[in-house]
C-alpha cells in the first residue's frame, strides 16, 4: 500500500520554505518592472534573453507589466514586441548551441547549483522524445521547460534549421499571448480594480480552492512515487 499522506504536516513543513520562495520572487518582479521603467523594450529583451538562459527571470509577468505600460501609452507595442521576440530567440538559440556541443554532462555537472537535477532534465527531456519539434514549440508556455528548450533540443541532436523554425513560432505565439493580456490589462484597469474591489471574497476563495488542490496533487504524487521506491522488486525468474 502507498504511504499514508497527512497533508497538513506537508504544508506546515513547507510554509517557511513557500514564504522564503514568494519573498524573493516578489522582490524579483519588482526589481525587473523597475528595470523596465528606466529602460523600457531594451530591458524587456534583456531580462527574456537571460530567461531563456536559464534564469529566473519572470517571464509572462514582465511581458504583462511591459504591455499594460504599453496599453497607456508609455512603451511601444511594435518595439516592446521586437525587444521581446529577439531577446527569446537568440537566447533559445545560444542554450541550443550550448547543449550541442557540451551536451548533458555540462547539466549534469553544473545543473543542481540552479535547481536543474538529473530526474528534472530526464523528464524534459522525455517530452521532447516524445513530442518532437511541437515540443519546441510549446514548451515556451511552460516555466521551467521554458528554460530548458534550447538546450535540451541541443543536446538531443534536432537539425538546427528545424528547432530554429518550430522554437521562432512558439516565442511568437506566447509574445502575442502575453502581449494581448497586458495589453488588456492595462486598458481596463479601472474596470478590473473596481471588479476586484467588488467581488474580492469570490477572488479569495477561488485562489484558496487552486491553491488546496495544487498542494493535495504535488503531495499525492510525492506520495506515489515515495511508495513506488520503497515497493519490493520482483524476484528474478
């Protein structure tokens, strides 16, 4: 039988921990929509560029943030979308070129320093077994594989003419995507403060009910695969 989970042990464990990791990524996107005040579209490219390094960089929210600016006037939507696309590209690229010529070793050697362990660039590594150039495509609205795109294509050989394609098409579509939701934001944000200010209990709850059912998966899970470590192995025949 699998082991008996008690949930409220595992988020009681895991509080100090979740408040240290939302602190630091608060002071982050603060930090980056600072850097996008002062530099605008150049910060933009720059700060996606080191996403797609690697770094922890807050991607869908700065677009969001730079593209709400937009909706008011202060950045340009056509610049705000070249910095953007350039940025991801030439750094996906990079991360491709990376994981061609130094392969999983580098990873492997290097990787647990960011949190990118063996078991992390295995599964990522699974996905795009399995789904091939669509991977590339839409591993950019994934965080974490995001991250990963490049260099996981690189390092399993895919013809750089076709990563380059398929990878320019995903950047393209999540730019759009996040672009349109800042930009909406940002031209109806009267509309969604008042909303908020009206129905914030509605909010509240339904942030709550996302948040129990993330925690219940994630240790569920946790769950299955601690039991299916500790189950016995078949005898040989």
């Amino acid at each position: 039988m699998p082991p008996v989970i008690d949930y409220n042990v595992w988020i009681r464990t895991n509080d100090t921990r979740a408040a240290k990791r939302m602190s630091e990524f608060s002071q982050l996107i603060g930090d980056a929509e600072q850097f996008v005040r002062d530099y605008g579209a150049l910060a933009v490219m720059i700060l996606i560029f080191l996403e797609a390094l690697g770094a922890p960089a807050p991607g869908e929210s700065l677009l969001i943030f730079a593209s709400a600016m937009a909706g008011r006037g202060e950045l340009s939507f056509p610049t705000l979308f070249a910095g953007a696309v350039t940025g991801a590209i030439i750094g996906d690229n990079i991360g491709f070129a990376v994981g061609r010529h130094f392969g999983r070793a580098l990873a492997l050697r290097y990787g647990a320093r960011v949190g990118l362990t063996a078991d992390r660039l295995a599964s990522v590594e699974a996905i795009f077994k399995r789904y091939g150039s669509f991977a590339v495509t839409f591993a950019r609205f994934f965080a974490f594989v995001r991250q990963l795109n490049g260099f996981t294509a690189g390092t399993l050989d895919m013809k750089w003419r076709r990563f380059a394609l398929f990878d320019a098409l995903g950047v393209t579509l999540w730019v759009i995507t996040w672009m349109a939701v800042g930009g909406f934001v940002g031209e109806h944000v009267a509309v969604l403060i008042q909303f908020g200010r009206k129905y914030w209990p509605f909010v509240l709850v339904a942030a709550g009910v996302v948040l129990i059912v993330f925690v219940a998966v994630r240790a569920r899970r946790r769950g299955k695969s601690g039991g299916a470590a500790q189950s016995p192995a078949p005898p040989d025949r």
